[in-house]
C-alpha cells in the first residue's frame, strides 16, 4: 500500500442509518418568547431553590447520624469504664 498504508483508517463497521448523524454545528435553540422565558427564570430559580434545600437536608441527616454515632460511643465507654471498676 505504500504510503497510503501509514495513514490511520477509520476503525469500526460504519453506521446503517446516516439521519442518526446530525452535526451538532446545526442544532440552535429557537427563541423564547416572553411567557416561555419567564418561566424558564422561573423554573431555574425553583430548581436553584430545591438543591439549596436539598443540601440542608443531607447536612440535617448527616448531624443527626454524627450525633447518633456520638451517643453510641458515650455509651460503649461508659459500660466499658464500668466493666473496669467491677
């Protein structure tokens, strides 16, 4: 093949079905009109509302666990402090 041999060839079976390929380069939003962009802002603040909400939640079950964990140790050191009295 010579030096057509040396260049790197598509490796692969190539697809059936080319509509499946759409450039991404041709693919552009369409405009929003107003009502559609209010509540697109509106939408993004709920959902911006949401995770903060969200996060608070994990951080409760989290101080929770850390408390429950805590508590749990208190009281093996207590039994094991009394074991060592008797």
């Amino acid at each position: 093949m010579g030096y057509n041999g040396l260049i790197n060839k598509p490796k692969g079976r190539p697809s059936k079905d080319s509509k499946m390929k759409v450039p991404k380069n041709n693919i552009l939003p369409r405009k929003l009109n107003e009502s559609e962009y209010e509540e697109l802002i509106r939408l993004r603040a709920e959902i911006a509302y949401i995770k903060a909400e969200n996060e608070v939640i994990k951080k409760e079950i989290a101080l929770r666990e850390a408390a429950r964990l805590k508590a749990k140790k208190q009281r093996l050191s207590k039994r094991s402090a009394r074991k060592a009295i008797n």
